[in-house]
C-alpha cells in the first residue's frame, strides 16, 4: 500500500511525445479529483489541459506533491529537470516518481528536500524478500490485459474492466503492475523494476489466491512482441496466470513506441503468441476479445474499426473510453 500527499501537480518535463507522458495522463483521467494542474518546462509540447501552474501557486492553492507524470525510456531523470524539481520542493511540495532512476540517489533533491522540510517518494521500488515464482495454480479467477506494444491502453481497459464490473455486482479488483497504476488504485508491484528471477514470483504476489468467484483484473504491461520489454511481459504472463487475456490495439499505429525498426504486430498474432506462452502455466487461458484505443478517430471511424475487428477476429472488441453497447458485450465476455 502507498499513501501519497494528495493534491497533485503533474510535471510534465520536457516531452514531446504523448506516449512518453501516460503518467500524467493516466492520473488525470483516473484520479482527477487529485490533480490541481500541471507544470512543464518550455521545450514541452505535450499538455493534460489542466491548469498551467507554477509550484507555488499550486501550493498555493492547496497542492501537496509534485508528481513525475513521465514514463520515458530508461525511466531517467534528466539534469535538465533539476531546477524545476528542487524549486517545488522550495515552494513546499513533496516529489512522487515512478522512475527507474530514484529521486533518494540525487544528492541534490536529497539536499534540497532536507532543507525546506519535505519527502521524496520512489515508487518503482519492489518489496522486500520476493518470492521465485512457484508456478502452482492457486484459486481465484484472472484477466490480464495484454497489447501490440507498449503505452496504448493496457492500464486504462484494465481499469475500465474492472470498473465496469464491479457495477455488475461482480466481485472484481484491479491490480496495479506499473506505477501509474499504483498511484490509482494506492497499491500494487512495479514488475519492471523486480529482478528478472523474481519477476514472476511477484506477478503471483500481485494476484493472490481468492474465493473462486473474484475476478483479479490485471494491468498489462509491455509486449510479447517488444523488443526492450517482452521480458517482463513474458513474466507478467506466467506469473498472473490469467484465464482470460484481452488484447489492447491502436488502430493505425505502424512501429513500436521508441523503436521505429520494429512494425507494430497484428492483434492476431498476438492472441496466438499470447495463449502459445501462456499454457506453460496456465493451459485454458483463452482470449476473451480486444480493447481498441480510438482516441486519433472520429466517432464514425472509431466504430468502424470495432465492428470490423470484431466480426474478422469473431470476438467482442470495444473502447472502454468510449462505452456503448460494444463495451457491455465485451464486459459480458470477461464475466464468464
């Protein structure tokens, strides 16, 4: 579990890529009753919409934290941010990232946080003493969501899963495996920040035995076809041991996010790489259908896309975001 101060001000540093800003994005439209506004720094083209504000007057008006709202490759923390970083600390703001690079190994966060009072929270910190994986199959009901490449709506159709059945009176949980998610949900495993021996283990930890009626809704993450990140897509796959996989798709996207040589897989591909590596621990894991992220489409576009996915992969396929009818029967699948 996290507890992290709350309101937010959302940095957005100096992206220029909206894939690379999903942080942001993700609290905005999860937990935007936590989001005062944002901040970036002027080489950023990137925008959540919400208020332009300096630290100080986020604190001002009530502000707590300055989140890293950046997932960049390598998870890094440029120098370039630094001023901007120690100046909210300044202002009275604690910082909360989800990087691979910690904000408690800068000596000048450290430094500064220690002068004006305040605390550095590092979320992609693994827990302690995590268990190999077992590979028993444990009680309890699972649905993983799995994609053609990284940053296009793994965690947002887990959610909306998730949501949209515990409204059925489904007993129903998200799971958290990427920091963005844990700071949704306020608990979780960054699985990309576990070693790799471990990995597994802690995508079992992620999703405990239950009654067998809960359904664990877990959040994707990478691709089985990426070639940086399959291997914690791989270990997610195995250690959550889902029974049911729905396949996140960006219709018209043509190369993998950061790697440009590599053209994005077809979701049918994908089902089948997804059920060939996933028997190994679990051999009635099934497709349950296909979430697609329309939000570069207009309203007539978007439902074409859905219905000809569905009707050539014979499955349901919907925009969570998006709802309507197309979600329910997809709903309706990941319900049996």
């Amino acid at each position: 579990m996290v507890d992290l101060p709350a309101p937010y001000l959302l940095f957005l540093g100096d992206v220029t890529e909206p894939g690379f800003a999903k942080t942001a994005f993700g609290l905005r439209d999860w937990a935007r009753d936590r989001c005062l506004g944002e901040h970036a720094l002027p080489a950023a083209t990137v925008t959540t919409g919400l208020p332009r504000l300096t630290p100080a007057e986020a604190a001002a008006q009530g502000a707590r934290a300055l989140v890293i709202g950046v997932a960049n490759q390598g998870g890094v923390i440029p120098d370039a941010w630094l001023p901007a970083l120690e100046q909210a600390l300044a202002a009275g703001l604690d910082l909360v990232a989800g990087m691979h690079a910690r904000l408690t190994d800068l000596p000048r966060l450290r430094d500064a946080a220690a002068r004006h009072g305040r605390q550095l929270h590092d979320l992609r910190v693994p827990p302690a003493d995590l268990p190999i994986a077992s590979g028993r199959r444990r009680a309890g009901r699972r649905l993983l969501t799995v994609g053609t490449d990284c940053a296009l709506g793994k965690k947002y159709t887990a959610l909306a899963i998730a949501r949209g059945l515990a409204a059925r009176g489904v007993d129903a949980t998200f799971r958290a495996s990427g920091q963005t998610g844990i700071m949704i949900a306020g608990s979780g495993i960054a699985i990309d920040a576990v070693v790799a021996d471990f990995a597994t283990g802690a995508a079992e930890l992620l999703s405990p035995a239950a009654d067998p009626d809960h359904l664990d809704v877990i959040e994707g993450q990478g691709s089985l076809f990426h070639p940086a990140y399959a291997p914690v897509s791989l270990a997610l796959l195995h250690g959550s041991q889902p029974d049911l996989f729905v396949v996140c798709h960006e219709p018209g996207r043509r190369q993998i996010l950061g790697h440009a040589h590599y053209p994005v897989p077809a979701v049918e591909a994908v089902i089948a790489q997804t059920i060939a590596a996933g028997r190994l621990t679990n051999p009635a894991i099934r497709c349950a259908g296909v979430s697609l992220n329309t939000a570069r489409l207009d309203p007539d576009a978007a439902a074409r896309a859905i219905a000809e996915t569905s009707e050539r992969l014979a499955l349901p396929a919907a925009d969570p975001m998006r709802g309507g009818d197309a979600f329910e029967r997809l709903l309706d699948a990941c319900e049996t």
